[in-house]
C-alpha cells in the first residue's frame, strides 16, 4: 500500500506541476512577449493564439512576426519553421521507449516535445517519464498559450513597460541548461557546441546556428554510433 501511494504521488498532477514550475516561470515572459510582439506588429489576436496552439514553438513564433506582417508566403514560413525546429526530430530518439500506447496521446507528446519538455523530461527516471508525459505535455502546452493570450490582453503597454521581452527566451534556455548540468553533470555537448559556436562564427557568420546545430547533431550521432559499434565488439 505505501509503496503504490508513493507511485501515485510520483504520477500526480500535484509532481507534473512541480517538475514544469521552472518551465512556467520562463515560459510566462517568452509567450507574453510573443503576444505583445505580434500585437505590436498588427496581428489579429487570433491568428496569433492559433500560431501558439498550432505551431507551438517560441523562436520558430518570433521568427514568423515579421514574415507575417510583411505578408511572406506559407512556403517561405514553412521552410523557416522547419529550418528552426528541426532539432527537435532528434528530441523523440531518447525517449521512444515510454512514449504512451494511444495513439493520440503519442502523437500529442510528440507535438509537445519543445526544448522545455524534453529538459524536464530528461531529468526524470523512466518510471516518472512514463507516468507524466503526458501531463508534462499538457501544462507546458497549456502555459505557453495562456501567456500568449495575456500578452494579447497587455498589448502595447506592456513593450513600454517591459522593454526586450524578446530576451526572456534565451534566458529560459540558459536556465535549463543550467539545471541539465547540474542534474546530469555531463559537460562534453556543452564544450562540443560552443567550439562549434566558435569555429562557425569565423567561417559563416550568417548561418552560425543553423550550422553549428546541424554539426553539434551529427557530431553527437556519430559518437553514439561509434560507441554502439564498440560496446557490440
């Protein structure tokens, strides 16, 4: 009995918003900061909590303000959002193995699976991955778009008020890299990128990220496979 107790207090909403609590606090400037942006670029309020529900993604969101207010065509934004999340592909291979049985519910984790989601995620055991994705997917969804719509709401007054709210984003990412090495203490992705960061801001300064992304990725993948290789001898 006390040990299912314990297991139901490790799946409960109560532990989801817990383990989510650094995401809502990082996603609540980043989402009103969209809604103000979009506001402040003449965006109808709801084409912007669609962009929230639909595209779900904060840089791929900032990015596509100003093709949309310029009146860029959906295969230019496509081709952006795709360039932006397209590291996200690779955020499902860890975790394949306890993704839920549903289908829908699979496929809604996978549609969730932000960098946030998959910090958080990361940093649990596999039983609680198992038990929360799907909250986990649910609130960080559930935070992002309810801080669009308040930023919406706040408009104008609120860039016065708060000017380079586009910078809580970045502020967001820096602090889950920060609970990642602490938690894991592994150190050698973080050196791999910002070498890569580097190398790549000398030799293509216009494609720095999108470059060093793709490096960083391919890089990580072959050492993966090389070590397969080597524990199968």
């Amino acid at each position: 009995m006390v040990v299912e107790e314990r297991d139901s207090q490790a799946f409960s909403w109560k532990r989801a918003l817990k383990v989510t609590s650094p995401v809502a606090m990082g996603y609540a400037p980043a989402g009103m900061a969209f809604g103000v942006l979009a506001s402040v670029a003449g965006i109808p309020w709801w084409m912007s909590i669609l962009i929230s529900i639909v595209v779900f993604s904060g840089a791929a969101q900032y990015a596509a303000i100003p093709l949309i207010s310029t009146g860029a065509g959906l295969l230019n934004m496509s081709a952006n959002t795709l360039v932006i999340n397209l590291r996200h592909v690779f955020y499902a291979l860890p975790l394949v193995d306890i993704l839920p049985k549903n289908p829908l519910k699979r496929a809604y984790c996978l549609f969730c699976l932000t960098d946030e989601c998959f910090s958080v995620m990361t940093s649990l055991t596999k039983e609680e991955q198992r038990g929360l994705f799907p909250k986990i997917s649910l609130l960080v969804d559930g935070y992002w778009v309810a801080a669009t719509i308040v930023g919406i709401i706040a408009g104008e007054e609120l860039a016065q008020w708060v000017p380079n709210l586009e910078f809580a984003l970045p502020a967001l990412f820096v602090i889950l890299w920060f609970e990642q090495m602490r938690s894991k203490r592994i150190w050698w992705p973080s050196l791999i990128a910002v070498g890569l960061y580097l190398v790549m801001l000398v030799v293509a300064p216009k494609y720095v990220l999108i470059l060093t992304l793709l490096f960083a990725v391919l890089f990580i993948l072959l050492r993966a496979a090389l070590q397969s290789k080597r524990e199968a001898l």
